[in-house]
C-alpha cells in the first residue's frame, strides 16, 4: 500500500507558486483573493483561516469580507460588483454553505467567471463539461494532481465517485471522464452502494459521513481517494472511510488529515496566479 501524501505535494506546489508571486511582484504586479465569510459555521471559518494563512505564506495579497448570517443577498451582490471591479483582485471566493434565505445560484453567477477561482461560475462549469480550458474546483483539481504526481493512469479505469455534489462529485466526473476513465456516481438514492464500490479500479468518497466506506466494500488493489472530513466524538478528524481496515488492501490511498485537503488549499494558490495572469 502507498499512502498518497497529499500534504507533502502541496508543500512542493506551493514553493513553486512562491516563485511564481515572486517573479509577478518583480512585474509589479501583487496577486490579489477576496474571500466571502457569511455567518458562525465553524467549519468555514476554519477553511477561510487556512486559506488566509496559505495566501500569507506564499505572498498572495488577500483580504476576507465576514458578513453576518442575517445578510441581505444585495448586500453580498454589492461586495461581488465591487470586488470584480477592484484592479487589485485577481480572485474571488464565497464560502459555501450559505445562509437558506440566500440564492446560490445569483450569488455564484455574480463572480466574473475571470475571477472565478473556485470553477463554481456556470461558465466553468460548462467549459469544464466541453474540456475547455476553465478554471476547475479546487479539490476535484487537487485529486487530479495527485493522480498525475503518482503517476495513477486514469485511461480505461472504472471509477467510483460516491457522492454528486456540484462542488466535489460533478466536476470529479467532467474531469474523470476527459480522461478517459469508466466514471460511476453514486449518491444517497443509490440502491446498492457496495455494488457500485466494489467494481471499482479507484474509488474516490466525498460526502462528510465518517466510516461510511467499509472494508468489505472496496476490492484489493483498489485506489481509494477520502475527501471527506469529519470530526469525531473524541475531537479527531476522519474521512469517510474505514481507513485502518480499508487500507492494508489498497494499492493506493488517501490519510486524513494530510490527504485531498492541503491539495485543495494548494489549488485555490494555483487558480488565484492563473487568474492573475489572465
Ligand atoms: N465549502 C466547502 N468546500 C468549498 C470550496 O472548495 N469552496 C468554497 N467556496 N466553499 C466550500
């Protein structure tokens, strides 16, 4: 079993970003993301700090605009107008979940699809589906990074995506199949799970339930990909899968921590100077 150092590829993608900030600055030209933070979720407030931090150490300018969970969407449309029309923001991010009495959709389509460093912008999202040059999802980008440093050949592989979210599970699939992978999405109305994940070559899980991939449901010599993260009872993080049992059967695997997570922060990096450089 090889574990799939996610952290340890970030870590080598980000030094390379840190010259690339370094040579733009040279340019006098400073890459700029603004962060959209609405309402108390912890989880949010804990992914925006990471990626302040993350802008931080490699010298990208950033700036995070919190706003109160009884918000007023025109409020939030307001900060998104001003913010594509700022010459120093290069890109723009809301954190999701949003508040219920928001519409996603409005305030996702409100981003210059330039500025769109998530790929959350229909217009990405369509060029993602035509296998256009977009900008791509952080974490589904961030797995195909680390199939491409493991050298994981995609070509004619049966893949499993658990979970169809727009965010994880739809652009994983655009990107599976430009590669020319068999792409399987299975979701909660999927009648036999295990049916689905045992057939598969990789497996790759995103729904934020611990535990929910279990030994007997993954074959041998599978590559488990776990984008899940959860907090346990005891106050550690876990994925969605049964790691410990899961893995001396792998051929490859994800931990978490230290898995798809840093290659996510690590991607939002890549996305923010590719669209610097626009
Ligand atoms: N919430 C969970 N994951 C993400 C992400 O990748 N981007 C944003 N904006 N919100 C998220």
């Amino acid at each position: 079993m090889i574990l799939l150092d996610g952290k340890k590829l970030a870590n080598k993608i980000q030094e390379k970003i840190k010259e690339d900030v370094e040579l733009l600055k040279k340019g006098s030209i400073t890459p700029g993301l603004a962060v959209i933070l609405i309402g108390d979720d912890p989880a949010s407030r804990v992914y925006v700090k990471k990626k302040a931090e993350a802008c931080k150490e490699v010298g990208v300018y950033s700036v995070v605009h919190e706003m109160p969970e009884n918000i007023k969407e025109e409020t939030i449309l307001n900060t998104i107008k001003l913010m594509n029309e700022n010459e120093n923001i290069n890109g723009i991010l809301v954190q999701l979940p949003l508040p219920k009495h928001i519409n996603q959709t409005k305030i996702l389509e409100a981003i210059d699809p330039k500025k769109d460093v998530d790929g959350f912008h229909p217009f990405n999202m369509g060029r993602l589906c035509l296998d256009l040059d977009s900008f791509v999802p952080c974490t589904p980008l961030g797995v195909m990074e680390i199939f491409k440093e493991y050298q994981i050949d995609l070509k004619g592989k049966d893949v499993c995506i658990v979970g169809a979210s727009n965010i994880v599970g739809k652009p994983m699939a655009a990107l599976l199949i430009n590669a020319f992978a068999t792409v399987d999405i299975c979701h909660i109305y999927t009648k036999d799970l295990k049916e689905h994940t045992k057939r598969a070559d990789i497996v790759i899980v995103g729904v934020g339930k611990a535990g929910l991939i279990t030994e007997d449901m993954v074959k041998d010599g599978a590559i488990v990909i776990d984008i899940g993260i959860n907090r346990l009872d005891n106050g550690k993080l876990a994925g969605d899968v049964d790691f410990d049992n899961i893995a001396p059967k792998c051929s490859y695997i994800t931990p978490v921590p230290g898995g798809v997570g840093p290659m996510t922060i690590a991607m939002l990096l890549s996305n923010t100077i590719k669209a610097t450089k626009l």
